[in-house]
C-alpha cells in the first residue's frame, strides 16, 4: 500500500533547507561523509532523541531507530541503513545471571531498536519478559543492578577499556547483531533514514546515496581520523566499520526488517495496523524500498 501524504504537504527541493538529524556515534561516520560540505544541515543527536524531534516536527529527515519506522508515521528516504550481517561489536546485552533466569532489564537511554531487539530474543528465545529499566546517558554497567545491561553505539565498543573491565562480574555477552543473524539466517538493520509525514525529502534521496557511497569509499581516511578519540587503534576502527557494519537496505535487509516487526507486534513492541514501510516522495520508493508485508521481494 502507499502512503497517502497530507494535504499540508512540505516541499522543500533545495536539501539545504531541510533540517536533518543523524546519530552522533562512530558507526554514523561513514553515512554522513561530505553531506555538510555539500551543505545539508546535520545536527547530531541519540537515536531515541531524533526519534522524538523527528515526531515533534523539529526535524524534517532522520537517521532514527528502525522500530520508529514502524511505530511512527515516518517515511524511509534512502536505501542508505545502519546494518550488520554478523556482530555488529556496538550493541551488546551484558548478564549477570544465565538469559532464561533474569527478570530486570536496564536499556541505554539512547537505545530503542536495540531495546527492541534485546525484548524479542529473550521472549522468543527463553521465554523471558523482564521488568525493564533505562539507563542514563554517563551510567555505566556498575551504575545498576539489573540482570541484564544493555549498551549501545560507542560505549558498547569499549574505546578506553572501563567496559571491559566492568564486565567482569557478568557470566554472559550477547552481540545483539550476531545473536539475531544466527537465530534467524538474515541480516539486521538497527536504524534507516526516515522523514516525516509532510516533508518531501524528494532532494535529500541522491545526497544520502552519495554521502554512504563516499563514506564507505574513505573507510580508512574515516578510521584514521576517528579512531584516537574512540580510544581506538586505526586498524581497530577501520575493522568495525568495515567489517562489522553494513551500509545499504536490500531485500535480505528488507525481509529482516519485516521479520522484526512481526515479533515487535507479537510482543505488543509496535502497532499491528502501521504498514511495514511507507513510501517516500510521490508515491515512489527509493531503489530496495518495500512498503508491507505482502510485497516481500524476497523469501526464503
């Protein structure tokens, strides 16, 4: 089905007038590279926060969680993602007792996918809904006595070791990116670019492409420019984004993604009613977009 915009429709078609919000972590680098130089306006944020700004209209286009897709009336914009096809090293679920024996869960304050992601493999898996709390922004995993911690983007990574550390007294790490690709055979994609309903980011679709194209052809240039203040070695950062991310939403992305919903909505984790997708700019879908369900292009 296609989205039907509203009638008080945004036409913007110079991209430098829309006001774009884009993850503030490592793992964004390489999606926003030369996207200021061409003079988009991107300011930085957690996932959750342009989640909100992108639903309060203070946003216009996002890089926001991929469960917001479904629990909003956003719009994916590009086939540019934030994705993995094993470990992704930046979203991990620390236990301090065996998975199938916790009933508290704290969640990163920044988390929502990942959240999401965390709910869905311990019901489905152990059979196991625990109580769940959130972890502020600066808290680490000594700051709660949770079962389970989950932590996301550059404090996951570990850049200076006090997470490491910490992990000690935990039995248990899960990589949520790997504990997903081996349960279900498919990739995952923690987060995709998304407008608001209203906004045509018609004009902002090329520049995204280009901007991952070029992110991902300076790899090493990124790594070597990010990787000291990640407390990370210039080979260490270059492996994870090369390595751990992936960077375009295909159909194996696709058909993960409506895989996610269905167990977010079997959860009460999302809407039944929401559309898997919505399609962006005049009813036209950028290359790899599907919009429900029952378009799935590919199956397995």
């Amino acid at each position: 089905m296609i989205h039907q915009p509203s009638q008080h429709r945004i036409r913007r078609n110079d991209p430098r007038r829309l006001r774009v919000g884009a993850v503030q972590y490592l793992n964004t680098r390489p999606l926003v590279h030369g996207l200021a130089a061409a003079g988009v306006d991107v300011r930085y944020d957690l996932p959750s926060r342009l989640a909100d700004q992108l639903a309060s209209g203070i946003l216009d286009v996002a890089l926001i969680p991929s469960i917001e897709v479904f629990r909003g009336g956003h719009s994916v914009v590009s086939n540019a993602c934030i994705g993995c096809h094993g470990p992704v090293m930046s979203v991990k679920l620390f236990f301090r007792k065996a998975p199938e024996k916790i009933t508290t869960l704290a969640v990163d304050e920044g988390s929502r996918t990942s959240a999401t992601l965390a709910r869905i493999l311990l019901a489905e898996r152990h059979g196991v809904f625990p109580t769940v709390e959130t972890l502020p922004i600066g808290s680490g995993l000594a700051d709660t006595a949770a079962d389970a911690v989950l932590l996301i983007g550059d404090r996951a990574i570990d850049s200076r070791g006090s997470t490491e550390r910490a992990a000690g007294c935990f039995q248990v790490i899960w990589d949520l990116g790997d504990e997903w690709c081996r349960w279900t055979g498919l990739p995952f994609v923690f987060a995709v670019w998304a407008a608001r309903d209203g906004v045509d980011a018609g004009p902002l679709e090329p520049l995204l492409a280009r901007a991952r194209d070029s992110g991902i052809a300076n790899l090493a240039a990124i790594a070597a420019a990010e990787a000291a203040a990640h407390g990370l070695t210039v080979p260490q950062c270059l492996s994870y984004l090369h390595d751990n991310l992936h960077y375009h939403l295909e159909a194996r992305e696709l058909e993960a993604l409506a895989l996610f919903r269905r167990h977010a909505v079997g959860l009460n984790l999302a809407p039944a009613e929401r559309e898997t997708f919505q399609a962006s700019k005049r009813g036209r879908r950028p290359a790899g977009i599907m919009v429900a369900d029952h378009e799935r292009s590919d199956s397995r």
